[in-house]
C-alpha cells in the first residue's frame, strides 16, 4: 500500500495545527464505487470547529512563504 500523503508533500506548508490528523482508507464506500477512497479526518485536529479553513491556510501561507516576500 502506498502513502497517499506524498501528492501533497511537494506543495510549500506552514505548521499551524500542532499534530497531523490521521488519513483513512474508506472501505466500504471504496468497494461500492470500485475505486481508492481515502479522507483526511481533519475533525481530529481538536479545534472545536475543524480543521479545514486551518489545513488549507497551512498551503497558502507556506506558498507565499517559499516566494521570500520582501518586507514593504
């Protein structure tokens, strides 16, 4: 099996949630639709609201981060 995480370790990230959340493997849904279901539980991170608006900030700001902005 492999690691479904190496898509998005190439892309840029700034830590802002302190613990990576588990990726799982849908089973079920997987067999029904025949293919490779897999779902990032960003519920997991322990803010009371998710993770997603969090995850996805971790991506823009480590893209502006890897540019070297200069300061104004």
């Amino acid at each position: 099996m492999h690691d479904p995480l190496h898509l998005v370790s190439k892309f840029p990230q700034a830590a802002l949630l302190p613990n990576p959340t588990p990726v799982e493997r849908l089973d079920r849904l997987s067999d029904k639709l025949g293919i490779d279901l897999w779902m990032k539980r960003d519920d997991l991170t322990g803010l009371s609201f998710g993770g997603n608006k969090t995850r996805q900030l971790e991506f823009y700001i480590g893209a502006a981060l890897a540019q070297k902005p200069t300061p104004f």
